[in-house]
C-alpha cells in the first residue's frame, strides 16, 4: 500500500474530528485546520513531516480564496468608498512607523530597523481575513468592503516598502524589479477601472462552455491561477491577481459555473494551506518564550487595534465598524516575512 494512503486518512480524519468539535463551541473552522497541523506535524504526534508540499498546495488554496471573494464583491462599492483603502492604509502604516519609531528611539534601534518593524506590524494577512469574512457571508457587507480595499491596497503597498528597505539597508533596488511592480501595479488600477465602467464582461468561450462541464474546471482553473501567474511575474501578489480575476468574473455574471466548478478544490487546498501553517507551531518553543510571546503578541494585536479603529472611525465609520474592522485586520500577515 502506498504510505501517503494512511497519512492522508489521518489528516482528513483529523480535520473532520477537530472540526466537528470545534463547531460545537462555534468556531470558525480555520482553527480546526490549524490545530490540525499543529497535533499532526513535526512538533506534534510527527504523522505529517512533509510538510513543503502540503504548504506550497495550500498556496493554491489561497489563490482560490482570493478568487471566490473576488467574485462575491461588487467593484463599483469597493471603488466608491476609495477613502478608506487609500487614506486608511497610509494611515495605518505611517501610524505604525511612529510607533515603531517611538520604540526604536526607547530601545536605541537604527532608523532601518524602526521602519522594517513599522511595516511589519502594518500589514495583515489577507487569506486569514478574507476566510473569515467568506465563512460569515460579510465579503459584501459595508465592513467587509472597507476590509477588502484595505487589504488591497497593502498588497500594492508592499512595493513602495521594499524599495524602502532595501535603500535603507544600503542595497539599491532592481530597476527591473521596480519598474516590473510599479507598471504591474498601473495595469492592475486600470483593469479595475475598466471592469467598473462596464455594466457587463463577456468571458471568451463562455457560452460554449456552459453545458461541458469538465472543461468549465479546466477553464475556471486558467481563469484563477493565469491572473495570478501575471501579478507573480510582474513582482506582486499572486492573491491579488487571483482577486482581480474574480471581480472580472463577477463583473461577465459567470460566477455561477465558475463557482461549481471550483468550490470542492477551494475547501481542500485551502484547509490545506491552513493546516501547513498549524505544522509551523513548535510547541517547545512556545514554552520556553511564553511570556515574551504573549506579551508581543498582546502588544501587536492592541496597536494595531487602536491604530485601525480610529483611523477607521476618522474616515466616518461607527464605532462598532470600526473596531470590528480593526480587529479583523489586527493580526501581522504572511507578506511581513518577505
């Protein structure tokens, strides 16, 4: 018998089990993928320990999140409140470089490393957010679009703040990789544009397309994952390709197919990505360092809560949306590692 048969048994068995209990006290059933990775990876009962293949899987779970949230958002709100994912975002990372800096100037920090920790602390995790928001129907609810276009406009952030660091670590950027983002992110604006001017898209082979379903997954697939390879080439975020592929979608009303055809793949990969992240958690250390890692995620997690609601609440939100908001975008993402 192949040995990835009882691994991948386990693992299904395991989801399902922490799931369902899980479910019972009304969790959302990100955590159970992550405490699933956790009890079956290296640092735990060692059933998993590949786990670079399950990540870089997982990955593809992600662009399709970033894909079927696409397609439940409706362009023309998101653009109509541009005020909060522009001026929300140079808020939220100018606020976090003044604190960093604050910081760095009490523990005699260089400049460099002020600013590195104040960009870290700026961005959130867009999978996390966006699961979330998609588990609790809100990915179009009045907060969930504030969300979104902030998490946008991070992804687009990214670029201006590695320039930022790399001439602040005495390296000078790639004009190639510079010029590549900076015209990636202008065609990226300009689609967006494009799709908000037009009432309707007509997708090519579309309505050949609508009674063959097994082609409907191939082309769905090319659909996701090619607006991800372009953004990836181009030096941005493949989840924001995968996101402005489903607000096309969203905007040629295709969503309805395109959404059969992807949603089993959706659900696995992305309790896969999910689970590689619970793999990462090294239970030993976390007890060696509890207290510092509490203190600092505590720390992390009130900043930039405060900082997020009341840039939310100057911007004309209620106070209740905002600090929903802000805790949804209070965590650090995955960007802040590169």
């Amino acid at each position: 018998m192949d040995p990835i048969m009882p691994i991948f048994v386990g693992a299904i068995a395991a989801i399902l089990l922490i799931g369902i209990l899980l479910r019972r006290l009304k969790q959302p059933h990100v955590i159970a993928y992550l405490v699933a990775g956790a009890a079956l990876g290296p640092f735990g009962l060692s059933v998993v320990e590949d786990a670079v293949t399950i990540s870089r899987l997982g990955e593809v779970g992600v662009v399709l999140l970033l894909f079927f949230a696409g397609m439940e958002i409706q362009l023309p709100k998101l653009l109509a409140s541009w005020r909060v994912p522009v001026l929300g975002t140079l808020l939220l990372i100018a606020g976090s470089v003044m604190v960093s800096f604050a910081v760095g100037w009490w523990s005699d920090w260089p400049i460099g490393r002020s600013v590195l920790v104040g960009f870290v602390i700026s961005l959130s995790s867009t999978g996390v957010v966006m699961k979330l928001l998609r588990d609790r129907g809100e990915t179009d609810d009045p907060v969930g679009i504030d969300v979104t276009g902030v998490l946008l406009a991070q992804d687009l952030a990214v670029i201006p703040m590695l320039i930022a660091v790399s001439l602040l670590g005495g390296t000078a950027p790639d004009a190639l990789t510079v010029g590549s983002q900076l015209v990636g992110g202008a065609v990226v604006i300009g689609l967006l544009v494009y799709v908000a001017r037009h009432d309707s898209l007509r997708l090519p082979f579309g309505s050949l397309l609508r009674e063959d379903h097994e082609l409907q997954v191939f082309s769905a697939f090319l659909l996701a994952f090619g607006f991800a390879l372009l953004t990836g080439f181009a030096g941005l975020s493949v989840a924001l390709g995968a996101f402005v592929a489903g607000l096309v979608v969203g905007a040629a009303r295709e969503t309805e197919w395109v959404t059969e055809a992807l949603h089993p793949f959706y659900v696995l990969l992305l309790a896969l990505f999910f689970v590689s992240v619970g793999m990462l958690i090294d239970f030993g250390f976390l007890y060696r360092n509890a207290a510092v890692i509490g203190a600092l995620l505590v720390a992390a997690f009130v900043l930039n809560t405060v900082i997020t609601a009341g840039i939310l609440r100057l911007l004309g939100r209620t106070w209740r949306n905002s600090i929903y908001g802000a805790t949804l975008l209070a965590q650090i993402g995955e960007f802040s590692f590169v």
